[in-house]
C-alpha cells in the first residue's frame, strides 16, 4: 500500500478576500494593477477558476498577511 500526501488548498473569492483581509474590491485590484500607485508586487495574484471567476490561494494570502505583520 502506497502512503500519498494530498494537499487541499482552499480557494477564497473575493467576498471572503475582503473579509479575511479588511480589504474593499478596488483596493485589491489596485494592488494588482502595476499602473497603479498603490501596486503591490507581493500581494498574491488570482487563480483562473473558470472563464470569468477567480480566487485566491488562502494560504498565499495568509503568507502576505504575515509579512504584513513582520513589516510593522
């Protein structure tokens, strides 16, 4: 008998993002968007999840959240 490690990974949409991150909807797309002054190259990038919805990692979110912590 084979031992397997499976990982879940748990997928937020953007309803549950704002709410783990205190976040509004702009203010997550303006760190994604390099244009933008408020750009934030190490905030986690989505996960294509079907043609037109997205979600985000939670334990990539977690990580950001953490070096969050770290820089204050």
């Amino acid at each position: 008998m084979e031992n397997t490690l499976q990982t879940y990974h748990n997928v937020l949409r953007l309803k549950k993002l704002k709410i783990k991150t205190g976040l509004s909807g702009a203010s997550i797309y303006n760190k994604l968007n390099p244009k933008c002054k408020y750009f934030d190259a190490s905030f986690p990038r989505p996960i294509k999840l079907g043609s037109s919805a997205v979600g985000w990692l939670e334990s990539e979110i977690d990580a950001w959240l953490g070096s969050r912590r770290e820089l204050s």
